[in-house]
C-alpha cells in the first residue's frame, strides 16, 4: 500500500506544466495540454501532496505551491469574492460559484496549514468569509448550492454531494484550527444525511432536493457530478466521514458505528456486480441503475473497511475489503504506466 501510494504521487507530478498550472494527463502520463482547470481539480491536487508531504514522500511542495499560487491568482474572483469553477491561467472560463468547488477549497487551506504553508492562513480567512456569507444556511443547517459569479442564485436545487464534500471539509478545517464551529456543521449535516435521510430511504441516501430540502426524485442533471438515483459510492463515503466524525468527538454517540456499518453493508450489496466491481448508480430501491465500473467508489470502499477493521474487526469486513483490493489491482492499477484508469468497459478492459 506505502508503494502504490508513492507511485501514485510520482505518477501524477507529471500534471504541473511549466507554466504553473495543472494539466490532465494521458493514460501513458503525457500531459495533455489546453483542457481548461477546474476548481476541484486545482484544490485536491494540493490535498493530495499536502498528505503526501505530511506522510514524508519527497517532491511535494512544488505542487502544493502551484495549486496555493492558481487559487489565489486565478480562481480568486478578486471583484465578487470567492472562487470560479474554471480557469485556464488567468482567464476565467466558468465563472460559476459552486457549493462544491468551494469547500473544496477549505480542504485545500486546511491540508495546506498542516503543512505550514505561508499562504495558507490568508485562504483560510477568505474561505471561511465566503462559506459564512453566502453558503451556509444555518437554519438549515446544510449548505446552498450555486450562484453566478456577482452571487445572484442560480437555481433553487440542493444537493447531497456539496453537503458531503462539506463534512470533509469541515473535519479538515477542525483539524487544522480546532474551531468548533466546523466539528457541529458537519455533525448537522451528517444527522441530516446518514440519521434522517438513510433511515427513511433503507440506508441509502438520496442525492438530489428541493429548496425545502424535500427529496426530488425525478431531477437528472450532469451525469458525472449529478446522476439520478443515488450513489453508493457516496453511502460509503458518508460512512467514513461519519466515522471520523464520531472519533473526533470522543465516540460518544452509540449509533454512530451501527449508521456507518448499515450504510457499507447496503452500499456493497446494492452494488457490486456479478463481474466485479461497483455500479456507479442505484434506482431508489436498491436495484442497479447504471453498471457503470468507476475507479473511485472501489477506492472509498477500501478506506471505510480499513477503518471499521481498526475499529471493530469483523470478519465479513475483512472479506469485503480483500475482494475490493483485489479488483482494483487487477483492473484499475495501471501497473505498466502508473495511476488508477478511471472506467471500465463491459469487457473489464480500461475504457
């Protein structure tokens, strides 16, 4: 695992081009260059060598300075405040401001001040501004959506994905400061999520409602970022999340464990297919909606068994996270060039 993790680092160092910016890469890592550079991309990519910089790997600090220097000066709208969703250098391309994108900043300054990076505590203020202003509904006790760029609303939708982002965020953000206001916003949303909505829908939770928050089970949107039914991928993630929570607050809450075992188990069940490997969707029901074969709910289910085998070793959980470790190395690792493929064909082959 140490291993696959440096190769990981090492493979995709080669995405920061000469000119600062992150590129995606080709399935040889060859950068491929004129792709515009999203928010989300921008900032994982400077959680992810934070870590990695934290961990000990060497060469980290060249990509978290990058992505540090691209928020500040490109994604930073310096005349509305906050962070648009796409930029190609200094050019903004969609200005958009995102619910999404905009934790992900918070992860960003938040791994970056673990590190002790100089710009870090600036990008916190200024995130926490933004969040405080226009994103966090406290009535709620969730987070708005999206907004145009001089902050007009966009739509009336509300989404779980931007809320569960939110949570790990926040838990980053907590981490970094101990402010207690970002451990009880995650806690709010994870009561909302894993307690109210997975208990009414069979432990699975719904991705997509209305302003009032009320379920909206007909809505299609973006097929990567807003897919129909739900996801789970996200159950697992959730369960994760709310384990982490859990830990942080001194594992005090007794069902904690129980919400985050329901959610794994129906998560796995659901999903995986006679094939191998994890359908991307679910209908409301449990009942597989796309068989899509994604790299990262195979890479989530790996994180929350090895934390509930930390936990609470059972020996199912073994089992489970052995059959997952299994696929993904023997479908998603590229073993020959680096990374993970992203999608499988019908034919288990990298699509």
């Amino acid at each position: 695992l140490a291993s696959d993790a440096r190769a990981l680092l090492g493979f995709h160092r080669a995405s920061l081009g000469p000119d600062g910016a992150f590129v995606p890469l080709g399935t040889d890592g060859t950068r491929q260059h004129g792709a515009a550079q999203e928010l989300h991309v921008t900032t994982r990519m400077v959680h992810s060598y934070a870590m990695g910089q934290a961990w000990g790997a060497p060469d980290c600090a060249g990509l978290i300075e990058a992505g540090m220097r691209a928020l500040w000066n490109w994604h930073r709208d310096p005349d509305h405040g906050g962070y648009v969703w796409a930029v190609q250098g200094p050019k903004a391309l969609d200005t958009r401001k995102l619910a999404y994108g905009h934790v992900f900043v918070l992860l960003a300054a938040s791994s970056a001040s673990e590190v002790g990076h100089d710009d870090a505590p600036r990008l916190m203020a200024d995130i926490s501004t933004i969040l405080e202003r226009h994103f966090w509904d406290e009535e709620a006790g969730r987070l708005r959506e999206e907004f145009a760029r001089d902050w007009s609303p966009l739509s009336r939708y509300r989404g779980m994905n931007a809320n569960m982002h939110g949570v790990e965020a926040f838990l980053s953000a907590y981490e970094a400061t101990g402010q207690e206001v970002w451990l009880d916003r995650a806690g709010r949303i994870l009561d909302f999520f894993t307690g109210q909505m997975a208990g009414a829908n069979g432990h699975r939770i719904p991705e997509h409602y209305t302003e009032t928050w009320q379920v909206d089970p007909d809505f299609r949107g973006d097929p990567v970022f807003r897919p129909p039914g739900t996801t789970p991928g996200h159950s697992l993630e959730f369960a994760r999340l709310l384990l982490q929570h859990w830990d942080l607050t001194g594992r005090a809450d007794p069902t904690a464990l129980p919400r985050a075992r329901a959610l794994v188990d129906t998560a796995l069940n659901d999903a995986w297919l006679p094939a191998g490997g994890l359908a991307y969707t679910l209908a409301p029901g449990g009942a597989v909606d796309q068989s899509v074969r994604l790299w990262w709910p195979v890479a989530e289910g790996l994180a929350v068994l090895a934390m509930l085998q930390k936990l609470d070793p059972r020996p199912p959980e073994a089992v489970w996270y052995a059959r997952l470790h299994d696929f993904a190395r023997a479908h998603f690792i590229d073993s020959r060039h680096g990374g993970w493929h992203p999608e499988l064909g019908d034919d288990g082959l990298p699509a």
